[in-house]
C-alpha cells in the first residue's frame, strides 16, 4: 500500500513541479536568447543586460524553492490534517505509511527543485557556474579522501532536508492541537523545535569542538586536511538524523493518539 501512496502522491506533486520546472528552464533559455540578441545589435550594454538576468535569475532561485517548499508543505496539510483527513485515515493505511509517503516524495520533488535551479544557472550563467564547480573541486583536492568528504557532504544536505521536512510535518501536527489557532501554534511549535535544536546541539556539541577550536595548531593551520572538518560535518549529520527521527516519531504518534482534523 505504500507503494501505491508514493505513486499517487508523486502523480499529484508532479502536477505543480513539473510545470514549475518547465517555466524556470524555459525563462533561463529565453534569457539567454534574448540577452545575446541584445548584446549582438546594441554595443556597450553587455553589462546592464548580464545585470538583468542575474536579478532574474535570483528570483527565480528564490520562487522555485519557496514554491517547493510550500507546496511540500501544503501537500501534508491538506491530505491529513484538514477536512481531507477524513478521506485520508479512512484508508487501509498506518500513519507512518502517510508520513513516510509524503517524505519521501517531497524529498524527491525537492531534489529534483534542486537540479532544476542548477540547470537554469548553468544555462543563464554558464561560465559563473562552471568557474564555481572548479573552484569546488580544487578546494576539495586539497582534502584527504576528498571524495569521502564530498559524499559526507552530499548525505550531510540530504539529511538536512529530511530534517527540514519533518520538522515542518511535526510543526503542522502539533498546531493542529490548537483548534482555531493552528497556524499560530504550528509556527510557533517550530520555532520552539528550532530553539531545542539549538540547545541540544550547544550542549552536546561544543564540548566536542571546543578541544579542536582551542588547538593553536588548528587556528593557524591553513590546510583542509585535518579531520576536524570531517568530525564537525559527521557530527552535524548525526544530529540531524536524530531530530529527524524525533520529529517523525512525534508525527506519528499525534497523528495515531492525538488526530485533530479542521
């Protein structure tokens, strides 16, 4: 049943992102068309015009992952926390099913928002973002096992985005338990997630980076290859991954124990 959730969810996100996805490549292409039509007939305006496409292209960044975002979002609220909740939990399914459903197709959908703003970068912006991957690489070069870095990397923002997830999922739950006041309490539940985040992460963490912090060899040192990145972004990633555990057990067990529909 699971299966037959992620494919009908991803069918109803497909909907939204894909045309969103269109419309950002289309307008980087037709930027880049009309820029160098531009620049081609009219001499010393190649400065202003570059300067107009940057501002776009900003906008488009910002527009394509709030609207990924929201949309994730909204997806989760409509399906099991307003009046289509009833409709929802009437199917043979757990509430961990529905979470994990609704995860792991935002989290596909997100990726894919992702890919889709390189795209449109690499389009508008080709050698800006081309020189940006070189200088990556060869800063990456100067780490030992710099493709296990990269991989920590790569997972580290993965799991922050499963993180960013189900901690917009468990905001939403938990202000649904304020009745009339459900966005109120949803914005603030995640902000006090925020906070305990914090904390959590001071209370445990500092202890583990302030003996590298206090290191006069490691202040002064100018290379990249000693471990203590390696410890910080492996250190973060485990964080990460526990809150976002905790904050899908606390999904599910209001969305189990505690259902409160619009």
């Amino acid at each position: 049943m699971l299966g037959k959730l992620i494919k009908y969810e991803g069918r109803a996100c497909s909907r939204i992102f894909v045309p969103m996805w269109a419309v950002s490549i289309g307008t980087s292409l037709l930027m880049l068309v009309v820029g160098s039509i531009i620049k081609a007939f009219a001499t010393g305006v190649g400065g202003t015009v570059d300067a107009i496409i940057d501002i776009i292209s900003a906008f488009l960044v910002i527009g394509l992952v709030l609207l990924g975002i929201v949309t994730v979002v909204v997806r989760f609220y409509q399906n099991l926390i307003s009046d289509e909740g009833y409709l929802s939990f009437t199917l043979p399914v757990t509430a961990t099913q529905h979470i994990v459903a609704k995860l792991l197709t935002g989290l596909l959908f997100l990726i894919g928002t992702a890919l889709a703003v390189f795209l449109s970068q690499l389009i508008t912006n080709f050698d800006r973002t081309t020189g940006a991957l070189n200088s990556l690489f060869s800063q990456l070069e100067r780490v030992q096992d710099s493709w296990m870095f990269f991989s920590l990397i790569l997972l580290f923002l993965l799991v922050a985005v499963v993180d960013t997830i189900c901690k917009l999922y468990a905001s939403m739950v938990a202000g649904s338990q304020f009745g009339r006041h459900r966005i109120v309490g949803s914005v603030v539940s995640y902000y006090l997630a925020g906070v305990m985040e914090s904390i959590i992460m001071l209370v445990i963490g500092l202890p583990l980076f302030l003996p590298w912090v206090n290191d006069p060899a490691q202040v002064n040192s100018q290379s990249v290859e000693e471990p203590f990145a390696f410890l910080m972004l492996g250190v973060l990633t485990l964080f990460m991954a526990f809150f976002s555990a905790a904050y899908f057990f606390v999904s599910r067990w209001l969305l189990t124990k505690r259902l409160n529909l619009q």
